[in-house]
C-alpha cells in the first residue's frame, strides 16, 4: 500500500455553510405512534433471539438479539414490538429493525441511573450507546485502543450543514461540562474543541484548547484535522482512533453532560432539514422517528422521484424510504428535486485530470477509478492508494464524465473489509 503525504494539499475552492445568527429554536416533533429501530447485527433465522413479538420494553431498556450479543440498541420510548426484520443498508450492509408501537403511558428503565453518579467510561460504554450524536464509547471503552486525544467536533463535515455548529451557538455554556466529564470518564486530559475561526471569538470558549477550522470544505474533516492542526500524520487504512485521536461530535458530548445530569438516556435529536428551494429548518425528533413524521409536521413536500439524502450533498448517503429512522449520527436531511439531481454516467473517463487536481489526499483518481470500475479492488489499495483517500467525496463532484467516483470508492473498501473479516473469521475457526 503506497503512504501519500498530506503535504502540499490542493486547496478546494468550495465553502462550508456558517450556521445563520441568532438561530431559532428547533421546531419539535411529535412521538409517533410507531417507531423504528435499527440494530447493527445480523438476524439469523436459525437461533431463538432474546427478544420477540408481542413483546413490552421500557424507555431506556436496551435490546439484545442474542444471548452472546455485544450489540444493543436502547429503546427511546415505551412499547410494544410488532415486527422484527432484517434490514438491509448500504453496499448490502446488514441489521436488524424493530417496529415499536408507542404506548400512552412510559414506563423506565432505570439500570443506568444506579450508574450515573460515578461516571465511567465502561458503564457510559454499556448504557448510553446510540444517545443523539452517536458518542464513540465503544472506541473510547476499548483498553486495546491507545486513545490519547479527544477533540470534541463543533463544524460540520459536509457542504450545507450547520447542525454542530447550531449546537456550539445555543449550548456554548454547556462544552467546558462536557470536556470535564470526559476527562473523567476517559482519563484523557488532552481534550480540544474544533471550532469554525469566526466562532472562536466568543467568550464562553476563553481557557479552553480550541482548534479553529477554516470555512473552505475539507478542513473539518478529521484527518485533516489531524494533519493540519494536530501533528498527527494521517496513516492510509488506518481510523482516527487507530492512531490516538478520538472525535466526538459536540451533539455526542452534550447528549452525554444531558444523560449524567437526568440520569437517563436520552433521545432527542437535533437535524437541520434543507427542503427543494433550500430553505432549512431545524427540528427535534426522537431516535427511531420516521423521517416522513418530520417532514409532514413542517410542511415539506416530496416527490416520488426526488431524493431524500442523509447527510450533505458531498457525503451523504440517499435513503430509499421515507420510513427510514432518524439515526443518532444523522445531523442533516436534504431533499433534492427529481429535476435537479446530478446526472451519473458509465462514460468512460476522458483524463481531465480535475479529480486528480482537486484531491486533498493526492491520490491518483484517474486511474485508481480505472481499477475499481474493472472490481480490481485489491490493486486498488495496493498500487493506487485506496486507503490514502479521505472520502471527501470531491472528485465526484468535479467529474466530467459524471463517474460516480466516491460510490466506487467507498464500495472498494467495503468489499476489502469484508474479505479481511471473512478471513479473520475463518482464521478463528480453524
Ligand atoms: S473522495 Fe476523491 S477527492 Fe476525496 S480524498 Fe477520496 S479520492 Fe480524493
Ligand atoms: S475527473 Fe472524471 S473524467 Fe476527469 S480524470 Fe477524473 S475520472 Fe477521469
């Protein structure tokens, strides 16, 4: 696998979205009366799993398919289970949903309150997995991960949002908590707040570490984060955590400073929702609302071949269902008219070279795309960089033959890390 430096970036031309001044409160959504609940593990026809139809959960309990489960979701109301199915995402993913039929009254559960006084980071790992911002405890749990920086991420990783920095403005008081109780949880003292320059200006953020992000696209992304702020050189297929930084999006350690001072989970998400003319509304909706709920109750209307992405336009990933759940991690929704949405082609590539000049990871698109059309994944990473690419999503953008370069890419790694599962698993089982 070549190891490109990040030295001597190009410097893409597009800008980030600054959240608007004096931002409105979220307009709230009401608890729907079902449900839906994604749980990352794989439904297996052939075992008896702990939880069935018909059956009560409490708010705040959590559910586990199996006995040996390590995964879990909480469930953010009370109810009753209707249906459990299997679920497929993106690039085949699999999990497992849950439909929840939302009783009057709620009932709680209470197994993280006996907790929450004495914060640490294995019972945080073992009850607030899924809280809004989508907290990485698990990585920040895991004594195997050498973590010895925290940067807690106020800029939005994607054109058009504004959803972390809304969450920096109203809650300014609230980080210098937050940093604290993660430095109690975690033990990790090195903790910085990654801030938009023109924010950093504000008083509440005086004594804090701050780390101020320009407001041209990529510089929010956390590799470059790392690379241009931090002095840690990003290492091709290696995570963040793999090399000591831990991100954390502001969303995730406010949730965490709500949920210890509750003493109980909780649920609210914030989304900015950016409608067909581009105007952007932000609500707050509980985890597991479907997203048709939100856009009926502020009035956004959809078409049956406009596209719903989650995400930003760069990034983002198009949801097939307007039943799809509002997701911990999911800070922005935009709806893309039928009439508007980029064309994709199966051109060839004409070597403009604009993919090529605009990466900020220096990888040689052109003709790494050239490998993963013909599914030569594996030369791929190890001749043309695969893993050097940061997933901007940039040289798609740019394409002028209209390749869809970053689906490819992100399909590339997906199948190289499920055949090194694959492998890895059937190595433990000879
Ligand atoms: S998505 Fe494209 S432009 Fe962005 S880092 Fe990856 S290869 Fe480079
Ligand atoms: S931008 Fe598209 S057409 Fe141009 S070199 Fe890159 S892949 Fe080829």
């Amino acid at each position: 696998m070549i190891k490109r430096s990040f030295i001597g970036l190009t410097k893409p031309k597009l800008m980030c979205d600054l959240v608007e001044p004096g931002p409105k409160e979220p307009e709230s959504i009401p608890i729907p009366p079902r449900m839906i609940l994604l749980l990352n593990e794989t439904l297996d026809s052939t075992r008896e799993s702990l939880i069935k139809k018909g059956d009560m959960v409490k708010k705040g309990e959590r559910i586990f398919l199996y006995k040996d489960s390590q995964e879990y979701v909480t469930s953010p109301v009370s109810g009753t289970i209707t249906s459990i199915a299997p679920f497929t995402g993106d690039f085949g993913a699999v999990a497992t949903y849950f439909i929840l039929e939302t009783n009057t009254t709620q009932d709680i559960d209470s197994n993280f309150t006996e907790f929450a006084g004495t914060p640490d980071i294995v019972t945080a790992d073992r009850y607030l997995r899924g809280i809004p911002g989508n907290p990485p405890l698990k990585q920040l749990a895991d004594s195997a991960n050498k973590i010895n920086k925290i940067v807690i991420t106020g800029v939005d990783d994607d054109l058009m949002c504004t959803t972390r920095q809304y969450l920096l403005t109203r809650f300014r008081d609230d980080i210098s908590k937050a940093t604290a109780l993660l430095r109690q949880l975690t033990g990790i003292s090195d903790i910085s707040i990654a801030m938009p320059e023109s924010m950093a200006k504000l008083s509440a953020f005086n004594g804090m570490n701050m780390v101020k992000v320009a407001s041209d696209y990529v510089s929010s992304l956390p590799q470059m984060i790392m690379v241009n702020h931090l002095g840690v050189n990003f290492v091709p297929g290696k995570t963040c955590e793999e090399m000591g930084v831990c991100f954390i999006s502001v969303e995730a350690a406010l949730s965490l400073v709500k949920a210890y001072a509750e003493k109980l989970p909780v649920y609210e998400k914030i989304i900015t929702v950016i409608d067909k003319k581009g105007k952007k509304t932000r609500v707050s909706a509980i985890i597991g609302t479907p997203i048709h709920r939100i856009f009926t109750h502020i009035g956004v209307e959809t078409g049956e071949k406009d596209r719903i992405i989650i995400g930003g336009p760069l990034r983002g990933t198009a949801a097939y269902t307007l039943y799809h759940p509002v997701q911990p991690d999911m800070d922005n929704i935009i709806i893309q008219d039928a009439n508007d949405i980029p064309l994709i082609s199966d051109y060839p590539c004409i070597n403009c070279g604009n993919c090529v000049r605009i990466c900020p990871a220096n990888v040689p698109v052109n003709i790494l795309v050239r490998y993963l059309e013909a599914n030569l994944y594996q030369d791929a990473a190890d001749s043309y960089d695969l893993f050097s690419c940061i997933e901007c999503g940039l040289c798609s953008y740019v394409c002028t033959a209209k390749i869809p370069i970053f689906q490819y890419i992100r399909l590339g790694k997906h199948e190289l890390t499920k055949i090194d599962s694959d492998i890895e698993t059937e190595a433990e089982n000879v």
